[in-house]
C-alpha cells in the first residue's frame, strides 16, 4: 500500500465509514466512523509520499515504531496515542492494515 486511494479503499472495506475533508485544504483526507464521527485514520501528503496516521495502545505504539523506521510518532497529533505509518514500501501491506484495523477497532466505541 503506497497511494492514498488505496489507504482510502482499504478504510473504506471496514465498512460504515466514510471520507470526510473538513479542512481548507485538500491534502488531509479523515477517515471516521458513521455512528461517532470519530476519526480512525489521518491521510495526508508530506515528504513525497503518503502517511497515514493511525491510534494505537501503549504497548503496541513503541512495539511498531521500533519494528519499522518509517512508523514514528504521529504527526500533528497526541504522539503517545498516535503513530504515522510512512507509506514508502517498508512496511509489509499487512501491516499496514493491522495498524489501520486496530486504529478502527479503538475509536468504534460502544454499540
């Protein structure tokens, strides 16, 4: 995974989702929940490649910051919830989708 359409397509199939672009500035894609409106996944452009930022446990946020150098603490975010996944081809798809998946079960809140 290294576009934003396909980050946005795999958010997408967790399904009752959707896009929002609250911001003056197309860049910055939000990913939320339709029940809660809460945000599980920050897409955005910088550096030349697309990052995702993801929510994620204690125990989890330093375990995938030392596994991979391109996820680091999160950008224009609360570092000690939120990683960054760097989409630059060094973090296995599967991954990715872990991350992304654990950020949608985190923010889903109660039914």
């Amino acid at each position: 995974m290294e576009t934003r359409e396909a980050a946005i397509r795999y958010c997408l199939s967790l399904g009752n989702v959707y896009e929002d672009y609250p911001f003056n500035d197309a860049n910055w894609t939000l990913m939320r929940h339709r029940g809660n409106r809460k945000v599980f996944a920050w897409i955005f452009e910088k550096e030349g490649h697309i990052w995702i930022n993801v929510k994620c446990e204690q125990g989890f946020l330093e375990l995938w910051r030392q596994m991979y150098a391109s996820v680091i603490p999160a950008y224009h975010l609360n570092k000690n919830h939120w990683n960054s996944i760097i989409l630059n081809g060094s973090v296995p798809e599967e991954d990715i989708c872990e991350m992304i998946s654990h950020s949608f079960s985190l923010t889903k809140g109660k039914k």
